[in-house]
C-alpha cells in the first residue's frame, strides 16, 4: 500500500511518563504506518528540558509558528519532587505556558462524545467546547487588607503627565479586604480572534457571556470588544455559517443545561476555570478530553488535556500492565492531522484523520474500552483493554478501513 503524502511537515512536540510511552504506540501502529510525513521532532521530555536549559521548548514554540500545525504529548511541569526525581538544575516552567506566551494563544478544550457514555446533562448530544481567556482578572490581581478603617481608592496615573484618576473603592469603618484587577485591550482582542478563528474552523456559533449589567465598564469592555471582532469578521463567520450570541453569565449556566451542545463556550479567565471542569466532569473522562491552542494570527496545537498519568507509568515501570485511555492523544494527532490537511487542501490527508477518529470511536462504541471508561459505559463492558491491546484493536479496524 502507498502512504498518503503530507505536503507541509508536521511540528511534534514529545512528553514524559506514560503518555510517552502511548504516544511512540500510537506513532508506531496508527499514524506512520499510514502518512508519509515530515515529523519536525522536538523532546520535551523533562530530561530533554534540563540539557538544553529549555532551549527546546521555545525551538518548538517558534517551529509551530513557522509550520502553523503542532502536536503534542502531556509533558511534566516540575515542581520540588520532579527536582529530586530527574536530578533537575532548576524547576523549568510548564511547556504549555511557555508555548501559550510566544503563540499568544488561546486553549480550547472539547470533549469527545460516543453513544455508549450518557453525559450527565440529559440534554447534551454534542460537545460544548470552553474557550478560556487565560490573562489577567483575578489571576494577576493585587490584593490588600484593610486592617483598621480608612478609605480605599483606584488611583490611574497617566505616562504622559496629563491628569490621573480616583475613584473610591470604599469608606472603611472596621477590618476588610480590597482587590486591583486588570486586563488589556490588546489581550481581549487576542482572545476574541481566536475563539472566531476556532468557531469558523470548527464551523460552530459562540457564546460569549459575562456581567455587563452590573459591571459596566470592565465587563462592558470585555462585551464591546468581543462585539468589534464579531464585525471585523463578519463575512467570514457568515460563510462558516458561525452565529455569534451574547449572554449574561447566569442566563448562560441556566440555558446551557437545557442545550443540547455543539457550540464553543467562549470565557473570561475565572469563569472557566471553574466551568470547564464541570463541562468536563459532566461529559465523564479526562481521557475523552482533547484540548488545541489557537493563535490570532491561526497557529495550532493539538494535545490532550490531562497530564502524563504518572501513577500508571510507575505500575509501568514495576513491570505492571497498565489500562491508560490513549483515546484524547491520538485525538490529537487526528486534530493536528486535519488541520494539516484542511491548509494543504489535501482530501485525502483530511480523510485519513477522520478514519482513524473513526476507528477509535467504533471500538469505544463496541465495547473495546480501557478501564476508566468501564463504569461509564452502558452497557457496561465485560472486560477491559491493556493500554496497548486498545491501540492494537484500534489499529486493527483502521488497517480494514483504509487498505
Ligand atoms: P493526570 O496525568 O491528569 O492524571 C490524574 C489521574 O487522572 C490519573 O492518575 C488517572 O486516574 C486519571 N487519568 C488521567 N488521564 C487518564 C487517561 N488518559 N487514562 C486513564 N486515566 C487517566 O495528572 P497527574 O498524574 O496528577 O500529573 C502528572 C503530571 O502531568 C504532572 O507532573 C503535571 O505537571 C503534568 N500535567 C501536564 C499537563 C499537560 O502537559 N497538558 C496537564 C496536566 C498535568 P487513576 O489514577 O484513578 O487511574
Ligand atoms: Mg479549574
């Protein structure tokens, strides 16, 4: 059988403990077998990091920037323990942190939905992806006690010498506590592009939802600036057939229980944190969780949201069989798979991601499932699958479809 050849390489980013070991499995039996591709490999496995003083991190960061498509494996975010473990030189900061600031992306993080696993809203039919502003607000907020009475103000001093600006905050009469927070225009129209970017290549509406009745200037602004992009970018949202909807923040919650998904959830930075662990919670396993960041000017990565399963990978390293969901990383790769396909205007770079998607959905919907998925199932499953006998029956149904 000929490969399918991929026009433009493929920026792939390696990672650490057990998704390591699924990601060479899921290379070696579902994707090269297949692709004749221009892998641009960047390690950035932990120990990897350390020689190069995290040169390679920014490497891959600048390689996604230049090749537009990346995929990447769960890598470890050192903290003390990790030091000691991989006879570290310093705590390197999160990879993904580090790739977010160059690419000035926003992450997206969509479950995958199979008939067999009932979400625990009734409603939900099809995924609800969050996208999650991830400056400012609350997270690079200046926080004070006030101790004893007195009076708290916003004070604005211009650079430019001209008149600054107070406002009262509060008039103390006895002990409590004041919060600065901020954001950026330049910020919130970075985090607008990219959910519109997402939207249309996903070809989904958007919410956006926050608090403009109550806070009329900072939510306002948020809400205005969202509104700017949605105009700015109006036809090519019309011909993705992509609706825009605003919504206040607690209309959102209330009608997002009676919706039945399919939509990107855009949200400042608290909101999402919070909501997009209940999305997730509320669709099952971290293992069905697939996350891509996406820059404004419409760079992707590709990766699983859940970390490197560190727990599986010691009962690995004992010798033990392991049962590790690969379902989300090698949905990162069809994710990366596609996409590259959809820029080349390469069909059958683009059908080969959706065969493989395919395939591991139809073992999942047969019953061939690894452990976590087990009590989720109904019917539940009799048995369940090794980490690599999963990928194995995965690789089975794809080499029927595609030879
Ligand atoms: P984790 O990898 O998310 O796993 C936590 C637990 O969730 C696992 O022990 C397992 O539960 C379950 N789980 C997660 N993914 C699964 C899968 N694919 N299949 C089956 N079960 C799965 O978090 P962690 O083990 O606490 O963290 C390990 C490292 O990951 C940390 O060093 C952290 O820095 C890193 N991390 C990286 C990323 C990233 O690169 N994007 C994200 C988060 C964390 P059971 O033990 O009950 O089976
Ligand atoms: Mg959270």
């Amino acid at each position: 059988m000929s490969k399918i050849k991929v026009k433009t390489p493929l920026v792939e980013m390696d990672g650490d403990e057990m998704t390591r070991i699924m990601w060479q499995m899921i290379k070696d039996k579902l994707i090269l077998p297949y692709l004749d591709v221009e892998l641009k490999y960047y390690d950035l496995g932990l120990p990897e990091r350390d020689k190069t003083d995290d040169r390679v991190t920014v490497d891959a960061a600048n390689a996604i920037k230049e090749y537009g498509v990346g995929v990447k494996c769960a890598t470890i975010t050192p903290d003390a323990e990790r030091i000691t473990e991989y006879k570290l030189k310093k705590a390197w900061p999160s990879p993904n942190g580090t790739i977010r600031s160059i690419l000035d992306g926003t992450v997206f993080r969509k479950p995958i939905v199979v008939k067999n696993i009932t979400p625990a809203v009734r409603s939900w039919k099809k995924p609800i992806t969050i996208g999650r502003h991830a400056y400012g607000d609350l997270y690079k907020s200046m926080e004070v006690v006030a101790d004893r009475p007195g009076k708290a103000e916003i004070v604005f001093t211009p650079d430019d010498g001209s008149a600054e600006i107070r406002a009262t905050v509060n008039r103390f009469n006895g002990p409590g506590i004041i919060m600065g927070m901020h954001n950026t225009d330049k910020s919130i129209h970075s985090f607008a592009q990219s959910c519109i970017k997402y939207a249309i290549s996903e070809k989904v509406d958007i919410w956006f939802a926050c608090k403009d009745t109550i806070s009329k200037k900072y939510h306002a602004r948020f809400k205005d600036i969202f509104n700017e992009e949605v105009l700015a970018h109006k036809n090519e949202m019309d011909k993705a057939g992509v609706n825009y909807r605003f919504l206040l923040i607690d209309d959102a919650v209330a009608q997002i229980m009676k919706h039945e998904g399919g939509i990107l959830w855009a949200m400042r930075n608290y909101d999402g944190d919070v909501f997009s662990d209940m999305i997730a919670a509320g669709f099952g396993s971290l293992g069905m969780m697939t996350s891509v960041l996406v820059s404004p000017e419409g760079k992707f990565e590709y990766e699983a949201a859940h970390g490197t399963v560190r727990r599986h990978y010691y009962e690995h390293l004992k010798g033990n069989k392991t049962s590790t969901n690969s379902v989300a990383s090698i949905f990162a790769w069809t994710g990366a798979i596609k996409k590259r396909g959809e820029l080349d205007k390469t069909p059958d770079v683009v059908k080969f991601g959706e065969e493989l998607e395919k395939a591991t959905l139809s073992c999942i919907e047969s019953g061939i499932v690894t452990k976590d998925l087990m009590l989720l199932c109904n019917p539940t499953p009799k048995s369940y699958e090794t980490t690599e006998s999963f990928i194995d029956k995965v690789a089975d149904r794809l080499g029927i479809a595609v030879r």
